[in-house]
C-alpha cells in the first residue's frame, strides 16, 4: 500500500489486515519501489498523487519491469475526470478508484483482482488440459484420476496453474511457494519439481512441466 496521508494509511490497513491480508506500507513512491524489489506483493494499492515521484511514474516503472510486469495495481486519486481514470489505466493500473471512496467497494475491488491474479489464494478450481486443482478441497485430478501431492507440490502446482506457459525461475519459486523468510538452497527446487513431475505421470500421460534451459519452469 502507497499512501502518503497517515490517516488513509490507518483506515486501509485496518480494514484489509481485518480481511486477513498481510500489509507492507510506504508513504512515498521511492520507498515504494524499494519495498517491491525486496518482497514482490501479491497487489499494490497506489496512491497518485505522492511526494517527489508520482503515483502514475511508480505505475509506469512497476509495470516495466519483467519480474512485476503482472502485478495488479489499483490505483487511488482525487482526480475524478475521465481523461485521468484513462491514463491511470493505460499506464497501467488494473482498476481505478476515485476519493472519496467506499471501503466495502475497495475491499471488493481488492479481493476481485487478487482473485484474478492468484487464484488459488482465493480458493478456486484451476484447470489446464486433463489437470484440474480444487484449492478448497486441497485434492488434484489429472484425466480424472486422483493425484497424490505432498504440500510443497501442491503449492508448486497451483503456482503454475495460475499462470499457464509463464517461465519461474527457481528464485520466483522459491519466494512464491517457500516465502522469503525461509532459507532454501534453489536446488531443492529441482527436488520438488522432480517429485510433481513423477506424481503427475503417475497415470500416464505426457509430462505437462517444461524445463526452459537457464531461465526454469513452465506448464506446457
């Protein structure tokens, strides 16, 4: 969340920690961008107007990037003209919402684009080709058949189900399905992706992970 005024700061983080999201604050587009290149959020909530650099070049420099190019922003302005809420929007922003806004809407807002973004997050059924992955029910299906996944697996799956064809490296990896507080050498990941690749052609069947030679791994 970038946001400049301490009191909708407090008011927005009180209402999505109250929706059990966890949030990292900066009150200026530089620290901002520091914060993303440490720990890269699921979505940012972005205010447009910002001391020094504008919420609109924080916008344009997030979504220049490669390894943040899908993050889903939603931006925040006072500007309310249609030629404004356009060029939030081409410059990048997901969504756009005028002050003074209703918090149940941004809440809303919030959770649809995150629903979007990372779908098993929000507890939904994910599908490519013959592999389909219950989020609630914790249970994977490939040609109808049952496959059995140690957790890890399963978050690995669920991350590339999310985001079909897209290349992980191992680091993204790491930092999605391990977290960043936890230490874990980028080998193991090799380990786990062996593990799902084994119980994903448990059935038979081609095997879906595609292994990109230097950069790391697909689904299909």
């Amino acid at each position: 969340m970038v946001e400049d005024e301490p009191s909708q700061r407090a008011v927005l983080s009180y209402n999505l920690e109250s929706e059990g999201f966890r949030i990292s604050e900066a009150e200026d587009g530089d620290a901002a961008m520091l914060m993303i290149a440490e720990e890269v959020p699921d979505l940012v909530v972005l205010d447009w107007m910002l001391p020094g650099v504008s919420g609109i070049e924080i916008c344009r420099r997030i979504k220049a990037r490669p390894e943040t190019r899908d993050l889903p922003i939603i931006m925040l302005s006072a500007r309310s003209e249609e030629v404004d809420r356009v060029r939030g929007l081409e410059t990048g922003a997901d969504d756009y919402v005028v002050k003074p806004y209703s918090v149940t809407e941004l809440m809303a807002r919030v959770k649809a684009r995150l629903r979007r973004s990372r779908p098993a997050g929000m507890g939904e059924t994910l599908d490519f080709e013959d592999i389909t992955l219950d989020a609630e029910t914790h249970r994977v299906h490939r040609a109808g058949a049952p496959i059995k996944l140690g957790p890890t697996e399963f978050r690995l799956l669920a991350t590339f189900l999310e985001k079909p064809g897209r290349v992980w490296s191992r680091e993204q990896l790491l930092d999605r399905v391990w977290g960043r507080d936890v230490y874990v050498d980028t080998r193991t990941v090799d380990v786990h992706i062996g593990r799902l690749r084994k119980a994903l052609c448990a059935h038979g069947g081609a095997d879906p992970l595609r292994t990109v030679r230097g950069a790391g791994y697909a689904l299909g």
